[in-house]
C-alpha cells in the first residue's frame, strides 16, 4: 500500500468541526492514472449517514438519504487521485498521436533490432529470415474515457493512394513455421508479440503489439476505426497515421 497525502477527505457529522482522514491506494503495477478508481480506495473507517466504511459504500445500501457532506464526499472520490499529481507525458519518439479519448504511438523496429530480439529467444535463423521478409508496424494504444474502445484489426486499412495492402494474419504463419522447423514453444512464443485481433480497451487500458504487412519500399498509411460504446453503438473514432515506412538497417 502507498499514502497519497495530496488527497485529503473531510469528515462531515453535525455539531463537530471537520477532521481529515488520509486516502490510501493499493499500487497495482500493471495499472496508472486514471486506473485507480473508487474500487481500489480504502479510507480510515468512517461513519457518515450509515455508511459504516467507505469501501462498503457501494455495496450495501444507504440507510439514509443522500446529505449534501455525502454527496461532496464521493464527488472528490469519483475523481481518480493520480491526476492531480500525474506529470506531462513525455514527447514519445516516432509517431504518435494524442486526443482527450486515446492516445496511440507507433513503435517500429529495424531487421537488426528484431533479429536480435528473436536470437535472444533462441528463434532459429530460419524463421527469422520468414519473420524479416515482412514489415511489422508496433501500434501501442491508450484508453483515456470511460466509454469501451474497440480494438478489432479487421476494422483497419493499410493503402497507399487508393492501392489496399493486405494485412498479414495468424493464419500465415504455421506453414512458414513448418518450414522453419520452429518448435512449437517457439511459435507461442511469437504469437503473444503479435497485436490481438479484438480487444475490448475500458478506462485506462492499453495494448499493444505487432501487425504485419507485406514489405514496403514506400510510405503508406494506416487507417485505424474503432467503434466505441459497449454495444459498439456509438460514434466510430478514425486515426490516421500517414507517411509510415517499413526500417531498414542503417549503413
């Protein structure tokens, strides 16, 4: 457990003048920011309108009305303690791109960076040199809202002017592997690199990783569409990305 002193709760009971309790957050490493919501908020045991704890606020019923202290109490709950102290997000290298709903870098990796991280895998050179004939483009996105955001591959364009590039799926790869000879660990190994195909994103949750294409010797550009809304009905979000190339080694 970590204390944020910045947080600061009144306690509001009739006839007594307000007390501070300190808020606690758990540290959970695989989550940040806006990530730590109300369910993760343990306060110093509290009585307030029946509300024996915070923590069962939302989960029992209230034995009383709502009182106007309450409702002030769990308006500053709803608001996600770590903005008020999260830094300015560094410029990252390469493209990106940033809006009040997501943000979305492109990470790519030259034929000597991915050749040295699948020999660190102990990959043969066989399957490497299938894996170098192709052109990965590393996407890592961000939801920042509260509305659900559709990662689904199928829903994203890759085209230069009005020529379409076929995107390269899982379903490529076993033949390539059988011809390698590239054991079966191995293959798990690289799938879990490659970018799911569906991924439902909620309030600040990423994900990342590889989509394949065919080489390209010229820029193109990605066209990425998510629908958004957790039945997918509401608006459509379009990014894109223009002037993307495929590394080569540098001389």
């Amino acid at each position: 457990m970590r204390r944020l002193s910045a947080r600061i709760i009144p306690r509001c009971v009739k006839g007594q003048s307000l007390q501070r309790y300190p808020v606690w957050l758990s540290a959970d490493p695989r989550l940040d920011s806006a990530s730590l919501l109300l369910a993760r908020i343990v306060l110093v045991p509290l009585r307030l309108h029946g509300i024996e704890t915070a923590v069962t606020t939302y989960y029992v019923p209230m034995k009383r009305p709502l009182m106007p202290c309450t409702l002030a109490i769990l308006a500053t709950l709803l608001i996600p303690v770590s903005f008020a102290e999260q830094e300015p997000r560094p410029t990252p290298s390469g493209p990106w791109y940033e809006d009040g709903a997501v943000f979305i870098r492109i990470v790519q990796r030259s034929p000597e960076q991915l050749t040295a991280f699948y020999l660190g895998r102990e990959f043969n050179q066989a399957s490497i040199d299938q894996i170098l004939g192709t052109c990965f483009v590393t996407p890592i996105i961000h939801n920042k809202t509260f509305d659900v955001l559709w990662l689904e591959l199928d829903n994203w364009q890759f085209s230069r002017g009005d020529e379409q590039i076929r995107r390269i799926k899982r379903d490529y790869w076993p033949e390539k592997w059988e011809q390698s000879g590239l054991p079966q660990a191995h293959r798990s190994t690289f799938g879990w690199t490659l970018m799911p195909e569906v991924r439902d994103l909620r309030l600040d949750e990423g994900v990342g990783g590889s989509v394949v294409i065919p080489w390209q010797s010229r820029p193109f550009t990605i066209t990425m569409n998510f629908h958004t809304g957790a039945d997918k009905q509401g608006p459509l979000k379009t990014i894109v990305f223009e002037d993307i190339e495929c590394l080569t080694d540098t001389p």
